[in-house]
C-alpha cells in the first residue's frame, strides 16, 4: 500500500511536508492546489529531479569556471582559453599559415602574446603552431568530460548516488 502525505505550503519557496510525524522540507516544490494529496514518491522524484537539474548547473557552471582560468602550456605560462582566447589563437595560427611564416622563420619570434596575467610572451610560428592544437584537445577534452559528467547525473534514478556524486572530481589537467 502506498504512503500519502498531505502537502502544505509555508510559503514559496518551500513545502513543508508532514509523514505521520516526521517532517521534510522539500525546496523549489511549488503545487498549484496545496490541499491535494501526494504521494511520497512523487514527491521524492520531483527532488531527485531538482538535485540532478542544479548538478548539471553545476556540472555547466565548472566547466565555464576551469575553461576561464586558462590554459597552462609547457612554457609554465597560462594562456586566456575563454571563447575571446581561443578566438584570437585561431586568429594568430591562421595568420601564421597565411604569410607562410612557418616555412620561413618557424623559430623567429612571429608575435608577442598576452598570457593570463598579462605578461608578454613571444611566440615562434613554430610555437603557434604547437599551442593551438594542444589548447583545442585541452578545451574539447574538459567539453567532452562535463558532457560525460552530464550523462551520468542525468541516468541517476537515486537520490543517495546523487549525494555521493562529486562534480569537481577527475577533470583534465589545465595542460
């Protein structure tokens, strides 16, 4: 036989919900007729389906947060990896392609280049041309990894798995 609780609003944004004596507070729950009867498994599925929606903000919100911090090369120096960074690496490889520098002086100094904390860096066409695709497999790495993060937190079906899911643990390294 299934257990039925009354619901009764304390106020938006919560429900104070009251089982035979023990008491939940369930938050971001709004029903339009407080006075229904619901069961306690509808109510712990609109929990459950809560949590995982704010996980996956979460999960979302880490990857803009890790991917924002930059980018760190081989040269120890972070690079902007925000869509603004990754924009103007393209920019200055395709520049480098396009004058054929890369061919003629892949080791002489091609730009100088503002790292995170803007100190100026000069870069090889030949270290362009090194950075860039490492930054992409870095950036699609940590796309593919939230997604994956994603994935998961989406399939769970309990509540106790999703309290043990930790979000910030096994990201790419920052290079």
């Amino acid at each position: 036989m299934t257990d039925y609780i009354v619901a009764i609003s304390y106020g938006y944004p919560n429900i104070q919900v009251s089982c035979y004596g023990d008491t939940t507070v369930y938050s971001n729950i709004v029903w339009s007729d407080t006075t229904q009867i619901i069961s306690q498994e509808l109510l712990d599925q609109a929990y459950l389906e809560s949590c995982i929606a704010s996980t996956v903000s979460n999960i979302n919100n880490l990857l803009n947060t890790y991917v924002n911090n930059g980018f760190t090369w081989t040269d120890g120096h972070i690079y902007d990896s925000d869509t603004a960074g990754r924009a103007n690496m393209t920019g200055a490889i395709l520049g480098v392609i396009a004058t054929g520098a890369n061919q003629i002086a892949p080791n002489t100094p091609f730009t100088e280049w503002h790292t995170k904390d803007n100190a100026l860096v000069p870069l090889t066409p030949a270290q362009l041309l090194s950075i860039g695709p490492a930054m992409l497999a870095w950036y699609s790495g940590m796309v593919i990894y939230a997604a994956t993060l994603e994935k998961q937190v989406l399939s769970m079906t309990d509540i106790n798995t999703l309290n043990a899911f930790d979000p910030t643990a096994g990201w790419p390294s920052h290079n």
